[in-house]
C-alpha cells in the first residue's frame, strides 16, 4: 500500500513538473506578442519585486515546516494540531511584516508602475495562505498536485480569453495573482481534515 502512494506521489510530481515546463512554451510568445516587450518587461520587473517579499514572508518555513510536520506525524494528531499551528503562527507574523514593508517600498520609491505593484501585492498576501508545506509533511501530494493542475489549466485559459491587447497588462498580472492567490485557499477547504488549529504561545513555537 505504501509502494503504491509513494509510486503515484512520484508520478503526480513529474506530470506536474512537465506541465509546468509546457505551459509557459505556450503562453510566453502569446504574451510577448499580445501585450508588447514593454508591458512583458513591466510584468517581470514587478512579479520579481513582489517575489522577493513573497521569500521574505516565507523565510524557510516550507523545509521547516515539512520536517517538523513529517516528525510530528509519527507521534499522532495532537501534536501535529500542536506543530501546524506553532508554524503557521510564525509564517502569518512574517507574511504581514513582508506586506506592509512591500507596501512601503512601493509607496516610497516607486511611482511609475505603482498600479501594477499594488496588483502584485495580491502575490504577497498569498504567501499567508500558503501552507504546502503541511500537505508535503503528511505526504498529501495528490490533493496539492491537482489543485495545482486545474489552478494553472483555467489561469492559461482566462489568458487566452481575456489578455487582447497592451492595455490588457493589468488583466494579465491580475489573473496570475488571483491564480496563485487561489491555488493557495483551495487548500485552506481540506485543511479541517487533517489538523485542527490551536493558539500556541510564541516561546513555544519558535
């Protein structure tokens, strides 16, 4: 039984990782001809800063956190429902730090592409959300693979649908945000069934 899950986990993983290569084969010359080099460089230039306070906001949770849910595991629910909630408390402290400094920084020093960045923040505040690491440490990787996959087929899809011309630079990093922000709620629906959150002071879950 357990040859079995950890065939399909293997499985799930590399058809995951071969979508995640083919897809952007396909959307990346659509966008690059549809929205222009600018807009495709004003994306890029945007998503990177917004990625890089979506790092900040994880700070290593997600080995941590995988380590520490994988040990748990073995010692029962109590104290998985103890470990989970001790990270999350942690992650959620850094995930807000990271977007009031993200707001900062786009107030304070950028003007030009300021709309977009706020669009980007919706990438940011995902990073709250995200708890993927819970899922790899009891080995649910079916649940976040298949998320992953329907999230990012209907994303491409609604590019298709919607992103026409230059001016379509907003819808275009909207639907990417939301995309994400998305992929990472889903879980929050499964989460009940797995681990039930308690407050954990802080001394202990640092």
């Amino acid at each position: 039984m357990q040859k079995s899950r950890l065939s399909t986990n293997f499985i799930l993983q590399i058809a995951y990782q071969i979508l995640t290569v083919l897809l952007p084969l396909i959307t990346t010359p659509y966008i690059a001809r549809v929205l222009g080099k600018e807009n495709s460089g004003i994306y890029s230039y945007t998503n990177v800063i917004a990625s890089y306070f979506m790092v900040f906001a994880a700070l290593g949770i997600e080995s941590y956190g995988n380590r520490s849910i994988a040990k748990a595991k073995t010692k029962g629910r109590q104290e998985v429902n103890k470990v989970f909630s001790g990270i999350f408390e942690i992650h959620v402290i850094f995930a807000v730090l990271a977007m009031v400094l993200y707001f900062a920084y786009i107030f304070i020093f950028e003007t030009e592409y300021r709309d977009i960045l706020c669009l980007q923040s919706i990438l940011v505040f995902s990073s709250v959300l995200d708890v993927n690491w819970f899922f790899f440490g009891i080995e649910e990787f079916k649940l976040t693979v298949t998320r992953n996959f329907i999230i990012k087929l209907l994303t491409v899809l609604f590019i298709f649908l919607l992103v026409k011309n230059p001016g379509d630079l907003w819808i275009y990093t909207l639907i990417m945000a939301v995309g994400t922000l998305l992929s990472q709620s889903i879980t929050w629906l499964f989460i009940p069934r797995f681990v039930r959150f308690q407050w954990v002071p802080l001394k202990k879950a640092i």
